[in-house]
C-alpha cells in the first residue's frame, strides 16, 4: 500500500495515510471525506539512512523502543 499525503477541507489538517486501490480515505481526526491529495516528498538518496540512524538514536534516549528489532534493543 503507497503512503499519500492528504488535507482535510473540513478540519484543515494535513496527514499521511496508508491507502489501498479499493480504500476511500477518510480524515482521522474528523471523518471528513472531501480530501485534497497532496504532493509528497521523496526521501532523498543516501540520506535516509542516516536520517533513520538519527530517529532511531532520538527514539532510544525518549524510551521508545517499539520501532526496534529484538537485536536493536540489547545494544
């Protein structure tokens, strides 16, 4: 499933969702359905892994180690 950027018309938020070919997107903070696709960002080659590197080192001082492997959280 692509990742799409969307505004709500409704509650003038923006936000990313997972959306499948069959799916109508709705707003998760108001249910609103008229949406505005939105042009995404590409992540830049060779930058994101540093940029995962650094959020992974930000989630680890906060205590957030759900977005880690079982090996990632003995380190």
């Amino acid at each position: 499933m692509p990742l799409y950027s969307f505004h709500c018309a409704k509650c003038d938020r923006d936000f990313e969702l997972l959306v499948g070919s069959d799916e109508t997107p709705v707003c998760p903070t108001c249910n609103g359905k008229k949406l505005e696709r939105l042009m995404s960002r590409v992540a830049q080659p060779g930058r994101s892994r540093r940029f995962a590197k650094a959020m992974r080192a930000r989630a680890a001082r906060e205590g957030h180690l759900s977005n880690f492997s079982r090996s990632e959280r003995r380190r």
